[in-house]
C-alpha cells in the first residue's frame, strides 16, 4: 500500500528554528506518524508517554503559551479514591530553544494535589528516537528505533550519522527497556508541597544546512527600503509570513553557516517545510529587495486604477 504525507492540522505544535516539535494534544508523542520533535531536518525525538504510578494521565487542557511554548494539564486519576472529584492534576510545561550550535527541548513536571497527606507516587517517562529525515517522515515512513547509551546515572545519548541527540534528567533514576529509554522520579506530594521534576533534550547536527541566527531582525520592512516602487504598483500584503518579523515572531528565523558576510536569510518557513528562505540585507543598502522562487515575500502587480489611467494616458497622446 502506497504511504500518505501525514497531516498535521491535529497537532500542536511549537517552533524555534531549526528546531520544532508535533505533538498531540494531550501532549503525547508516537501515536500519529508526523509526531516528534525534529531539529535540522532529523527527529530526534520519536516517542513519549508520561504514567503516574503506571497508569496513564488523563487530558484535560492545552495552553499555547508562545511559538515555542506550551502547557498541558492532565488528572492522576490513579492516586485519587473513587469519586466524582478528582484532587491529583499534573502540570506538563515545554518549550524549546536554539542557538547556533544546538537545539533544546525542556519539559518540567509539576504534580499538584489537594490532599492533606503527602502522596507517594513514581513518576515515569518512556522516550524512543530513530533519528528518521523528515523527507522519510513526511513521505509516511521511519527508520527502526535505535538504542540509548547510558552515560551515568541521569545522562544518556544516540547518535546517527552527524546527528546525536542527549537527555539529561537530574534526580531520575535512567533505565533502557529495549529501544526505550525510562526516567523515573520518586515523586511525594501534598497540598503545601507539590512535586517538581524536569529533564531536557539537546540535539546537534555536524552537517546542519542552516541553524539559529545570531541577529534577529529587529526594524521594520520599511526602514530597509531604499527604493520606492515605481509608478502603477503596489505592495500586496502577506503580514503573516512577512520576514522583517516584529517583537512576538522571532522564532523561525535561520541563518545559513556559508553565508556570505553582512547577510543572513530569514525564514517564513511552514512545519515540515522551514527551509524555503531569502537573503536579506543586515544593514540598509542601494539595492532592491531580491525576491527568491521559495520564499513568501510580497510581489508587485500594477493596481487595476492605475492600468486604466496609463492606458487612458497612452490612448491620449
């Protein structure tokens, strides 16, 4: 049977180029074949699951904090008595980050109860990776999981190729089950005292086409223009992929690490697809915008006004 792209409309998902990340929106990860969080092109993250005292965590809320942000709130029915009012939630806060050399995926767990007497409960993460491309992925396939190297007590790390991906989760306890790898907390909570823990993910790619840029655009498109268009056109507006981004939309800007000096490219680039860039001018210069067949910018076209009043001026003389 021939594969299909999977879809992504059902995802939430966050961005920090080059770095992004589709997940459900119970905040679990596996379930659909797109899911995962991805850097340079690579998953580096295939599969999560959070348990609380190995049952699994019921959905309640999803908050899209930022680009890169998010928080999901879910009930630990498993620690509380039978009954129509649940006193266990656990809080799931997310967010990723990049620079020039690597990307991170930070998550902190807060379990939160409303009972009197502490609860004593084992917190557990499982994670697997295949370091996939996105071209396989988006075409409906994967590669095989590949297995965890323990490095201590709360390190582990894989690699691939050019691509190696590391989990750091201080106070778990690092286990491997097969391909997946297993972070456990001995988590004790009650109403003054909730339980926090957190683990983050790096990943690097030696052979990364792009990476984070260093310079963010900070003016306005405006200000960069040192040429008026000339008479009978007009800008059309795209003020949602427009690449002089303003102060909320900084996160998927891309610079290239051949770049040629005084220039970076900007990326107005959709998940899956972050590599459709342009070359921007850093500082104002003589030249005009240089438009690129991938990248989103806006076009000029005569107004229809102004071609009926060149036309009449035409038929005049």
């Amino acid at each position: 049977m021939h594969s299909l792209q999977p879809l992504l409309h059902e995802q939430v998902i966050l961005v920090c180029a080059p770095a992004q990340a589709l997940v459900a929106p119970d905040g679990s990860m596996g379930a659909a074949p797109i899911q995962g969080v991805y850097h340079s092109d690579v998953r580096v993250l295939r599969r999560y699951a959070a348990t609380v005292t190995g049952s699994v965590v019921e959905h309640l809320s999803t908050d899209q904090r930022s680009a890169s942000a998010v928080r999901h709130l879910a009930l630990a029915r498993g620690l509380d008595r039978h009954g129509a009012d649940p006193r266990t939630v656990l809080i799931t806060d997310r967010s990723l980050s990049c620079d020039a050399e690597q990307a991170g995926f930070t998550e902190t767990l807060t379990v939160q109860t409303a009972r009197r007497r502490p609860t004593s409960t084992v917190l557990t993460i499982e994670l697997a990776a295949d370091l996939s491309p996105m071209d396989m992925v988006k075409a409906g396939d994967r590669m095989d999981d590949l297995s965890w190297s323990l490095i201590d007590t709360t390190t582990a790390s894989l690699q691939r190729g050019a691509v190696r991906t590391a989990v750091s989760a201080p106070g778990a306890r690092l286990a491997t089950k097969g391909t997946t790898l297993l972070l456990q907390w001995d988590a004790e909570a009650d109403a003054a005292h909730p339980f926090t823990a957190s683990w983050s993910l790096t990943a690097s790619d030696a052979d990364a086409v792009v990476q984070a840029a260093s310079v963010l655009p900070t003016r306005r498109r405006s200000q960069y223009m040192t040429r008026r268009p000339r008479p009978g056109w007009r800008w059309h507006s795209t003020t949602s992929t427009t690449c002089c981004w303003p102060a909320g939309r900084p996160r998927i800007v891309l610079s290239q690490p051949q770049a040629r000096p005084g220039s970076s490219p900007c990326s107005a680039g959709t998940p899956c697809g972050l590599r459709g860039c342009c070359w921007r001018p850093t500082t104002p210069g003589p030249w005009p915008w240089r438009r690129e067949p991938c990248a989103p910018w806006p076009i000029f076209r005569p107004s229809a006004q102004r071609r009926h009043r060149r036309a009449a001026r035409q038929d005049h003389a």
